[in-house]
C-alpha cells in the first residue's frame, strides 16, 4: 500500500507539476516570458467583456428589455 501511494506522489510531482517547475525556471530568466498565460488570460476576458458590452448596448438600443419595476419577481 505503501507503493501506491508514493507513485500517486511521484505521478503528480514529476508529471503534472512538470510545466509549473518549468514557468519557475523561466521566471528567473525572463518574468513577462514567465507570466504570459496571464496576459493571454487577461486579453481573452478583456475581449469577452468588450462583447459583452457590445450586445448589452444593442438589446438597450433596440429597446427589448422590459423595464416595468413588476417586470422581475424579485423587485417586486
């Protein structure tokens, strides 16, 4: 049993952790080269909030919603 676990332990420090030691590495080297997932992350929902303002505006310009205060349950 004692084997087993220690493979669970070696599968997860050796395998999967592989690229997290990998970015540690490369922070010492080059920090933005380091943190570029998190700009690539920051753009994607930079660019889903721009769309989602885009659609947000055309239902307000298209006047689709229903802004009577007893339109919604819970304003009543």
């Amino acid at each position: 049993m004692n084997d087993f676990f220690k493979a669970i332990d070696s599968f997860f420090v050796d395998v999967l952790f592989a690229p997290l030691d990998a970015l540690r590495a490369l922070e010492l080297e080059s920090w933005s080269g380091a943190n570029f997932i998190n700009w690539f992350f920051m753009l994607i929902g930079f660019v889903a909030f721009l769309y989602w303002m885009k659609q947000l505006k055309k239902f307000n310009d298209n006047n689709e919603e229903d802004r009577d205060p007893t339109a919604h349950s819970f304003l009543n």
